[in-house]
C-alpha cells in the first residue's frame, strides 16, 4: 500500500516540472498561454446597448445623436437641408405677366402702327411695336404686346398681356387679359374671363 502511494507522489511530482517546462517553451516561442480553472464558472458577459449615452458637462445623460445614412449624406435625426427653410406654397395659381409670356414665345409679329390679327393656334408671339387694333383669334394663344389702342380676343383660353391699352373687347370662355398701365374701357362676355393690372389677373393652375 505504502508503494502505491509513493509511485503515485512521484508520478504527480515528475507532471508538474513537465507542465512547468512546457509552459516555458511557448512562452519562447511567443505565444500566450491562458491557465483555465476547469471548475470555474462562465465569465458574465456583458450587454452592450446600440443605444449608447454620454456624459452631458452638467452632470446629465445626453444621447449621441442619430445615425448617418451612409451614401446618401442625410442625417437620420434631422430635417433635410431641402425642406428645413423651404418656405410653404401659398396656393394660389401664378400671376399673368409679361415674363412668364416671354419665356414661352414662338414667333414675333409687328403692326406699323396699324392693325394686326393673330391666327396662330397654340403660338406665344411677341409684337415689337405699338398697334391701332390687336386682334386674337386662335384658341390658346400667347400674346405680348406694347401700346394698344383696342385689344379684341375672339377665342377660348387666350393669355395676353400689353403695356397699354384704351378698350378690350373680349369674346371667348378662359381667357385672361392683364395690362401694365392704363385703365381701359372693357367689354367680356364668356364663360371664366379674367382681366385686370398686371400683379391681379391669375393664371390657371395648369397655366
């Protein structure tokens, strides 16, 4: 019995230098060695919340702020730059006026002093000089013009604006007739006719 016990003494005896020397040898070799208590119990883990906080310079919680859409530059927590100052629409359809015309014209006509009438359907055009009479008679036409002593519009959704005018005499349904001086006399029948100063008479939604 006592020969058991001592063979098994020497046996443990013999194991721990060995453990020792290998131990030594990775050590040289440059790894690490990690001891583990087989009894030991699983170190916690730790939770880490994606909703992480930071200390505030008064002593409070301030969160961090929102997350960075990659690739498309906007700020997850914010107002996009485009609509932040955008200020909002008031409702109303535009104004008739002379440049909005003009971004639009096809041709340019002159009167000479004279009369002049306008039978081209769908065209914006531009008269360069004063007329005695301005007559339109194609259906959703444009027309621009200077001094005009007598407008006559005898067509449906007809847009015109002229610097001056004495009469206006309208017959057709949509049409808008506005003028930048004057205060001519005005004869209208038909339906949806609008007709006043520049900065009055409104466009269509649609224009």
């Amino acid at each position: 019995m006592t020969s058991r016990v001592r063979a098994a003494v020497g046996a443990r005896g013999v194991a721990a230098p060995a453990l020792v020397a290998a131990a030594v040898a990775v050590l040289a070799a440059g790894c690490s060695v990690r001891v583990v208590d087989a009894d030991a119990s699983p170190a916690p883990q730790v939770e880490v919340s994606a909703h992480a906080e930071r200390s505030a310079p008064d002593g409070g919680v301030r969160p961090l702020p929102a997350p960075t859409r990659v690739g498309d530059g906007r700020d997850l927590g914010s107002t996009s730059p485009a609509t932040a100052g955008a200020p909002r629409g008031s409702g109303l359809p535009p104004l008739l006026d002379r440049a909005g015309l003009l971004e639009s014209v096809t041709q340019t006509a002159t009167c000479g002093g004279g009369d002049l009438t306008v039978v081209e359907v769908g065209a914006t055009v531009q008269v360069t000089d004063d007329c005695a009479t301005l007559s339109v008679q194609s259906a959703d036409t444009r027309v621009v013009a200077g001094r005009v002593e007598h407008l006559v519009v005898e067509a449906a959704g007809v847009r015109a604006v002229v610097a001056d005018v004495g009469t206006v005499t309208v017959d057709g349904a949509g049409v808008r007739v506005a003028w930048e001086d004057g205060t001519p006399r005005v004869e209208a029948s038909g339906a949806d006719v609008s007709y006043g100063p520049v900065g009055v008479v409104r466009l269509d939604v649609d224009g």
